[in-house]
C-alpha cells in the first residue's frame, strides 16, 4: 500500500515560530531520524516580536525546518497576540490536520509567560477533537489523531514523560540558531529582549538538563498528556 506523502506521524503546532524548536526540536528530530515523517505548523509569522520581521522569521522556519529534516512546515498567518480559538481559527487547524492526517499531536504549554501558547495550547486540542466529526465539512476526510501532547516551554511544568534528546542536542540548537532574529548575538544591533539575552540561551540548556536529569540522561524534553496513555505490558515502561 503506498504511503501518502502528505501523511505524517507526528506533526508539532507551534503559536509563533521557533517554539518547536525550543521545546520539541530533539523529539523531532529522533523521530525523523528513524524514519518516521514529522512536520510542524506554526499558527502566526511572531510578527509582533521586538525583533525581526515576518519575512526573516518565514526565512529562519524555512533553515530550521531543513535542519530538522522536516516533511512539511507551513504557517496559517494568524494575527500574532490577537488569535483566539474562532470558528475560523479552528477550521484553518482541522484542514492542517485533515491534510496531513498525524497520528501524534504536539502542541504548546497547557499555560505559560507568552498569553499565546496557552491559547495555541487550548485551540490546537480542541481542532483535535473536532477534526474527526464527519459534518464539520472542509472538502476532507475526518481525521482525529491519536495523541495529543503539550510540550513544556518557560515555565517549569511537572512532565508526565520525557524523551531522551541527548543524542540530538547539538543539531537541535543549530536549529534554534537558525532564528538568528531571534536568539542572543553579540554583533546585533537589535533591540534587546529576555529571549536574546545570553542568559536565555543558558536557560534552554538549563531546562534540557533539568528535564533530562527526570530521566538520568544528559538532555531531555518533557511533555504532559491529555488522555491516560494504554500500555499493553509493564515492560513497555521500561
């Protein structure tokens, strides 16, 4: 049976772009790895960020996402601070999802420093649900996924599990450089913000450190879950 090009296994929502690669870029990249397609749609272009433009942001996505070995990244285009879970809003997440049919959801922090990513977090679930009810008609087929997963991003949030990203690390960051907009430069002439500040870089590594440490492993990248996962056996938790 062939495969589907536009299906993926796992596919990140993101409020603005570079929060994937924040939170979830090493999850990603050891799935791309082994062979599964993954992709991430960003929902806004961050173009109210004191940093950059929308242009340059679309740019960095697009290097990251190659660095990330990436099948699919697009962007919705919605009004970055201002997008509310609308019936428009959630329509635009139910076709993305529809098109590209994951199995696996990963979306932002259930709440955190940025407004939007608990907003992103809250519509992005909901899509989830509604993307597989037959009369909310989009010229598709229904498709709900079968997880949905919040990835942790400033605030500290207790994870329910945390993949081992250590192996990863090093090509996650390149792709968090990428934002190069974004993220600490001594040469910029930029504004400054808390998020190019060096201590900020240091801060992402202190969060994967401190999430791979729930787990004894150099790096990680902690995630809570929506619904009880099903184990078949208790050597699956090994």
């Amino acid at each position: 049976m062939a495969l589907n090009p536009q299906k993926l296994k796992i596919l990140a929502f993101a409020a603005h772009p570079d929060d994937a690669e924040l939170a979830c870029s090493g999850t990603l990249i050891k799935e791309a790895k082994a062979g599964h397609a993954v992709g991430i749609v960003d929902l806004t272009t961050g173009d109210l960020g004191t940093r950059g433009t929308s242009e340059i942001r679309l740019q960095e996505a697009k290097a990251s996402a190659e660095i990330l070995g990436l099948s699919v990244r697009e962007n919705l285009f919605m009004p970055d601070g201002f997008f509310e879970e609308t019936q428009e809003n959630l329509i635009k997440v139910i076709t993305a999802l529809r098109t590209y049919q994951p199995d696996i959801v990963l979306a932002n922090a259930i709440e955190d420093r940025h407004p939007d990513h608990g907003r992103a977090s809250a519509l992005v679930s909901r899509a989830c649900f509604l993307s597989g009810l037959a009369r909310i008609e989009t010229g598709q087929e229904r498709w709900r996924p079968k997880s949905v997963y919040h990835y942790i991003q400033f605030r500290y949030i207790k994870p329910d599990f945390v993949v081992d990203v250590t192996d990863e690390w090093e090509v996650r960051m390149e792709a968090v450089r990428a934002f190069k907009s974004q993220f600490y430069d001594p040469r910029s002439d930029e504004p400054s913000t808390m998020i190019a500040s060096e201590a900020f870089m240091k801060f992402i590594e202190a969060r994967g450190r401190e999430m791979g440490g729930v787990i004894e492993r150099p790096f990680g990248e902690g995630y809570t879950v929506e619904r009880t996962p099903e184990v078949h056996s208790l050597t699956d938790l090994f």
